[in-house]
C-alpha cells in the first residue's frame, strides 16, 4: 500500500507509467544513439527490427498493462523468422521492460515469466569455397573484363582481404593507400529503416575501423578500379550501373550468377569473406590477427564463427609443440627401459626384496 501511495503522488510515475511500449523502445534508441552506444548504422538497423515489432498489437498497450501471456503469444509468432532475428526483437522487449523496471515503472517484470521460441527454420550455415572451387572463380574474375563484370574487383577484395560486401561497395579513392599499401575501412554501404542506400559514416562494430593490406596478387585490379573511380559519384569504387550507390543485394545476385555458371552452389557475398579467413587459418595465421582483420570486436567472436576450421588444424599444431618438447630435449632421448625392466624395478623395495600388487594388476 506504502507503494501504490508512493506511486499515486510522483508525476514522473504517472507521466511514465502509462507509456506504450513501442515509444518506450523508440526512447531507448534514441538514448543510445545520443550517447553514441550505437552509431547511425546500428540506429537504422534497429529501425528494421522496430518495423516489425510495430505490426504487433501488444507493444502499443501501456507498459503496465502487458501481461506475460500476452508476451509469450507474441513471441510464438516469431518462429517463422531465423533463431538470430528472434534474438534481436526479444532484445527490445527485454531492454524496454528492464529500463522500466530501473526507472520504477514497474513493480514487476512480465519478460521473467516468458521463453524465447525457437525457429521452425534451419540456421543458415555460411560455408567457405574450398580450394578448387576458389580457384575456379578467381580464373573466372581474371579472365572476366570490367566492363562485362563490373563488380570483379569488389569480389577480389571481399575474397582476398576479407572486407563484408558494405564495407567494399563504401570504398572511396581516399581510403586506398597505395604507398603504403593498405586500405582503410571506417564506412559501410548499408540501407536505411525505409531501404533506402547510404554510406554509414562507421562500419558494423567499432574494430571495424581497421587498416587492412592490400596482397600483391591484387593490387593491379584496385589500381586500374582507381583510375574508373575518377569519374565515379563521391570517387567511390565501385558505384551501379545508373551511376549511383552500388546495392549490395546486387553484387550477392552478381556472384551467385557467376558461381551457378561455374558448377558452385551454396554461395553468398559473405561466403567470399569466410574463405579469405579460412584461408588465414589454413596458412597458420594466430587467432588474434585475424580478429583484427576481420574487424571482430572480440576474438571470441572470431573464434566461435571459425571453431570448425580452427579444430581441424588442431592436430597439426599441437604436433608442433611435441616437436618442440623433443627438439629441447624436455624428454629424455635414452632408450627405453623394456616392460618386463619396469615390471622387475616396480616389484622390488629398496633391500632388493620382492612384492606382489595383484589389486594394483587388476586395476591396470
């Protein structure tokens, strides 16, 4: 009763409590944008997520009339999208609901009470090429013509430097550094709540403003994509065939149309991005710098997505530090005593008299 009281007399309760949940969720992006938690990027990634969240009835009740089950039904109509994507409108829900709480909004949280449905959709598993098919494709990328694929050069950079397909598309003349001989990566191409394109003033994370080399065996391509760029719109690499920002929906079409004419199936431009990091992991290259390649904000992060590639060469690395121990002589090199030795040592004490362990055999 203190409570309700409490609550009856505070304007900042009764102005708050009757909020609907939807502009409690735009409140905390907007918040987070201010303070620069998130960049423009991110703000209209998350307007993407709060576009679907819209179309549901629950979020547009006041707060502190939204009830678990009514939750709970919300999220079952979820399972239709991926396992990732529930995860990101959950999210919202629960963020909203825990400010809150924080705030004194609530006196209880109806999101304890609720359970994230699982997806009737498989998880999309995102696969390297493997060698041959690599080498089809750059063959084909070689041989191909500017004119005829214009796009080849942003696929060489996305197979041999890693880059997502965003941050390629976004490459203007002044972030190639041909003296030194790397390119710098702070924008992305990306879409807006409304889809439409515009080049995001930071990439996906933080880490992903990172300098990356550009390999030898490429750099004559962005040379000769530097000399197109001076006529392109902004001095931007790569631009469409109207002459505006290139859409990366397009160049994924472009490159499944190549590798279905090439006998390669199961492809998208991320595709290209985990071949040039399973290609890093295949050369001996250290967790750690290809976090920093990639533009992974953790390592973790780089090595839970690459766990399979990095198992399969665990064997060959740990034979690394057997030979190691060898080469240091940690291990004797003296010949080895013979069983039936050690059977006769073990059996002796020190006044050279013999004893029998039949529970020790046994147990052996």
């Amino acid at each position: 009763m203190k409570i309700i009281q409490y609550q009856k007399g505070n304007e900042i309760f009764i102005k708050n409590n009757s909020i609907p949940l939807f502009e409690l969720m735009k409140l905390i992006r907007q918040r987070k944008l201010d303070t620069n938690q998130i960049g423009k990027v991110a703000y209209n990634r998350l307007q993407s997520t709060l576009n679907v969240i819209n179309k549901s009835e629950v979020v547009h009740k006041d707060i502190n009339n939204i009830t678990a089950e009514e939750l709970q039904d919300y999220f079952n109509t979820l399972t239709y999208y991926s396992n990732s994507y529930i995860k990101k409108i959950i999210e919202q829900f629960t963020q909203s609901f825990r400010y809150a709480m924080n705030k004194g909004f609530l006196l209880t949280n109806p999101m304890y009470d609720t359970i994230v449905p699982k997806s009737t959709r498989q998880d999309k598993v995102i696969r390297a090429l493997d060698l041959e098919e690599q080498q089809r494709l750059t063959r084909y990328l070689v041989n191909s013509s500017t004119d005829f694929e214009p796009y080849r050069t942003a696929l060489f950079i996305e197979m041999f430097m890693g880059l997502r397909v965003g941050e390629a598309l976004a490459l203007k003349k002044e972030d190639v550094d041909l003296h030194h001989n790397l390119i710098h990566i702070n924008k992305t191409m990306t879409k807006d709540g409304d889809g439409k394109l515009f080049i995001g003033d930071d990439p996906k994370t933080k880490a992903g403003i990172r300098d990356v080399p550009i390999p030898k065996n490429i750099r004559s391509e962005i040379i000769q994509q530097l000399r197109l760029a001076d006529t392109h719109k902004e001095g931007l690499l790569f631009v469409s065939n109207a002459g505006g920002y290139a859409d990366p929906s397009n160049v994924n079409h472009v490159l499944q149309r190549i590798c279905r004419n090439l006998g390669i199936n199961d492809v998208t431009s991320h595709s290209l991005r985990h071949t040039f990091a399973t290609r890093c992991i295949e050369a001996g290259m250290r967790a750690v710098a290809l976090q920093r390649l990639m533009g992974h904000s953790d390592v973790s992060v780089t090595l839970n997505i690459y766990t399979s590639v990095f198992h399969k060469y665990k064997n060959a690395e740990l034979e690394k530090v057997n030979n190691y121990y060898m080469s240091n002589e940690i291990f004797s090199n003296e010949p080895k005593m013979l069983e039936s030795e050690q059977e006769d040592n073990f059996r002796q004490n020190d006044n050279g008299q013999q004893f029998d362990y039949p529970d020790y055999e046994m147990e052996i």
